[in-house]
C-alpha cells in the first residue's frame, strides 16, 4: 500500500470500533468454503476486479461491513444496530451524484440519492439481496471468461478506465491510452450490478452510514 492507503487503513482500525480484517493473498484461504471455489476465472482478473468478486462472495457467507480503505473517521458500531434492530438486509451511505452511479438507464442514475455507495456498507450474512448479488457476479464471470483467457488483467491493476468500450471496435481502453482486449470496464463486475439490484430492491436496505473521507487515500 502507498502510505496514504497505510494512513486510511490505521484510521479505520481506530476509530470503526470493530475488528478489521485485510484479506490478502496470503490469508485468503481461510475464509474461502471448499464447497464454493473461486471462479475459474478469478486468477485473470485485475486487482480491483479481484476485490470487487470477493466482495460478493464474502458478504453472502460472511455478512458483516466492508469499507474501501480511503481514511473513514466514525464508528461503525451504532450502524450495527441500526441495522440489527431492523428488518433490513443492509445499511449503506447515500450515494452523492448521478455520475456515481454505473448505469446507462437514466432512471437509475436520477435516482441516485435512495442507492447506496459501493465504497461500505454492513450485511446481515447470507440475504437473499446477497445471494443475487453473488450469483450475478459469477454470471458476468461466466460471460467473460473467454475474453480473460484472451486477455488477463495483470498488467495493470486497474485495468481499464470507468469509460464503457468503445463503440467501433469493441476494445476498451486502458489508463494512458493503451488499448487492451480486457473484457471488463471498471465498474462492470460492482457498481453496474450492484446499484441495478438495489434500484430493483430498494425495500431490502436502508441508508444512514457517513459518505466522508479526511483526506486524499491515493
């Protein structure tokens, strides 16, 4: 981690009051079921695509909060109960802009203030909101699969930038101009199916956790 992220993580330590759990490749193992393997396909993905697939698969089994590591400064613990006491299956924060929101549908990006952000949340383990969420996941996992056989995305973390492909030629386009045959967009395996189910689903969670970070994280 650069020492912003360094930075981001300790406050996150500190000040969410609850025990925080970096998952790495070193440890990985022990949270992953030998009932459910990974994706065939998840040794080809970029970093951040790597993180958003896990996101699925640990919040379905596991429930609990994840955050982003970008310097969050308040406790987590009231959110807990909120959301226990409460017949919801998540908690979030509200998103703050339509441009946040990874859709083409016009409706769902003008609806952006009753979605919630990508960057943290808290799950109850193993919701049914969850267990769509998953399956969607391995589904666009299954539907790329051969364009990562093609083209992994270990060359650069982020792979390709937030831009959809491009219109003529169907290649994306990476950071610095590179074209690549990477078949994700960044948002593509996250954002773009997870504020799609909540916009189908917006009876299943609730809004109320701090969108805030104290300083820039990169």
């Amino acid at each position: 981690m650069s020492e912003d992220r360094k930075q981001s993580l300790d406050i996150l330590q500190r000040d969410s009051g609850c025990k925080v759990i970096v998952v790495t490749p070193d440890n990985i193992d022990e949270y992953l079921l030998e009932e459910d393997p990974l994706h065939e396909g998840f040794d080809l993905l970029s970093l951040t695509h790597k993180s958003d697939y896990l996101r699925s698969y640990f919040i379905y089994y596991y429930g609990g909060g994840y955050s982003d590591i970008k310097g969050y400064t308040y406790s987590w613990l009231p959110f807990y109960e909120q959301l226990e006491e409460s017949d919801k299956q998540f908690i979030g924060s509200q998103e703050q802009a339509p441009d946040h929101i990874a859709s083409d549908n016009f409706l769902i990006r003008n609806y952006f203030q009753n979605l919630a952000s990508v960057r943290c949340f808290i799950f109850k383990p193993k919701t049914e909101f969850a267990k769509e969420w998953k399956k969607l996941t391995n589904d666009k996992m299954d539907e790329v699969l051969l364009g990562l056989q093609v083209q992994d995305g270990s060359y650069h973390p982020r792979a390709v930038d937030a831009s959809h492909p491009d219109a003529e030629g169907g290649a994306f386009q990476a950071e610095g101009d590179f074209p690549t045959l990477y078949p994700l967009w960044w948002n593509e395996l996250l954002g773009q199916i997870l504020h799609q189910l909540q916009y189908e689903n917006l009876d299943s969670f609730m809004l109320g956790m701090p969108n805030q970070m104290v300083f820039n994280y990169r």
